[in-house]
C-alpha cells in the first residue's frame, strides 16, 4: 500500500505540473514531471524494506552498528508508535518525532559497567532476547533506557523508560563517576597509589605487558583517554549488578578500534582507580 506522505508528494507534483500549462514550453514542463518523480522516488525509498547484512540479528553488537549508523535500517526497526515510559507522564512517539528525538547520531564510541569478566560473554550470547542502551545524563542525574528486544527474528526498539538515576542498581558507582571526571581533586583522591597498566605485547609468547603508573603518570596519559563528562552511554546485556564493591567501566569504539578498560574497587568506603587495560 502507496503510504499517505508518497501519496502527498505525488499530488503536489502533478498540480505543479498542470498549473503552469500553457504557460511555458515543454521543456521546462517535462523539466518539472522529472522534479517530481525524482521526489517521490526518494519519500517512497524511506519507507522500503532495508536488507541488513546476513549476521545482523546474530549478534547485538551486530544489529546495533547497523542500527546506529543507517537511518533507513533504523526506521524499520522502531516499533511506532514508540512509547515512552516517564515517572510524570507517558508519551507515545510517532515516526516523524524519531527525527527529533533520535539519540543514535554520530555516536563514536559506548561503554560497558559489569562486575564479572565472565559477564562480558554476553555480548557473545546469541540466544538473549532483549538488551537495553542506556543515555545517563550524569550531571543532569536520569536515565533514558532503549530497550531492544528480538520480535521474529529482528531486534526492535520496542520502548523507551526515563528514570532517576538514584534507582539504578549502578547509583553508587555512577554518582562517584559523575565526580571523579568532572573534579580532578576528587579524582587524584580516588587513584590507587600505584594503578596496574596493561598494554597488549610485542611477544608473542606473552600477549599483555604490565606495569605501574603512579598518580602524576595517570594525569599525563589522561589526555590520551577517552573521558566522558555530562553522558556516559551504557550497553546493558543483563550482566549481574549485585555487588557495590566493584565495577569495570569497558569502552568500546563503534568503528575504531577503540576498546579500554577501567577496573575500580571500593576501598575504605571510597571508589578507587586501581586498573587500566588498553
């Protein structure tokens, strides 16, 4: 079925067209059904099924670069209307206010929070079912949480929760966080006196090379590091989140190879840098 907007854009063109007959010559009428056709083609190839790549729906990770990064795969792959789950009120959002409100933009890199290293298999797991991205606003203190689930087959975006950032099970960690990147005193306070530093190796015989960096040599390579201030844009696969005694903050790039560890543990009450691995 002809969708109402392709519909719209046909009519326009064809009133166009008869409303300067007689009025000029050929040329520029057959000039103008040309302008026509040419914007209809493109309002319909909105709405066109997109082919995504064989292991799309394997893999979120898979899905989700697609579904960042080309608009018209996006598209058919929102549930609309979308709702929108808010403490005050709830919304329902309709295609042409995706545009608007549409997070997934230029986004260069996203970030991980577990506790376990075996809970990052799940990034591996082709049988989960649903995953959620979360936008935490941490000066703003709330989250948006994008929640996919896999409906026949294709991963959907199926609604959209807004929450205080004080009922996430990772409130501790992410009020230190909103800290720890925004006041470098406070920062300086919360390194280990000697932060673990490991590097991928030139032997081949040992893959990783590990030393010590105190706190100075953490503030000189700091620059070097991707540090995220006011947003901070989680995956979250369903890993555990029991303990609030430790976490790993993992950022992953979206096409640059970008992949960085950030292992903290609470000591004396207190979050503490005590690893990095690049």
């Amino acid at each position: 079925m002809i969708s109402k907007s392709f519909t719209a854009v046909l009519i326009t063109g064809i009133f166009l067209s008869c409303s300067n007959k007689g009025n000029n010559t050929d040329e520029a009428e057959e000039e103008e059904a040309t302008d026509s056709v040419e914007i209809a083609e493109d309002t319909l190839h909105l709405f066109e099924e997109v082919a995504p790549p064989v292991a799309a729906d394997i893999l979120f990770d898979d899905f989700f670069f697609n579904f960042a990064s080309d608009s018209k795969f996006q598209n058919q792959r929102i549930q609309f209307p979308l709702k929108v789950k808010d403490s005050n009120a709830n919304l329902e959002l309709t295609r042409e206010d995706w545009h608007q409100y549409n997070r997934f933009k230029a986004q260069e890199f996203y970030s991980v929070i577990y506790e376990r290293e075996n809970d990052m298999d799940l990034q591996n797991d082709t049988s989960l079912n649903e995953v959620s991205v979360e936008w935490i606003y941490l000066k703003d203190e709330y989250i948006e949480k994008f929640n996919f689930h896999r409906i026949n087959g294709k991963w959907t975006l199926t609604d959209i929760d807004k929450d205080d950032i004080h009922r996430s099970p990772n409130s501790s960690f992410l009020q230190f966080y909103a800290k720890f990147v925004s006041d470098s005193t406070f920062q300086r306070e919360n390194l280990a006196d000697h932060i673990k530093f490991i590097t991928p190796s030139e032997d081949s015989n040992e893959p990783t090379t590990t030393e010590d960096i105190d706190k100075d040599e953490w503030f000189e390579m700091q620059s070097d590091m991707p540090v995220l201030h006011d947003v901070l844009v989680n995956i979250n696969y369903g890993q555990t989140c029991i303990s609030q005694n430790r976490k790993t903050l993992l950022i992953k790039g979206v096409s640059n190879g970008l992949y960085v560890k950030f292992k903290f543990d609470k000591r004396n009450g207190e979050w503490t840098l005590i690893e990095i691995e690049n």
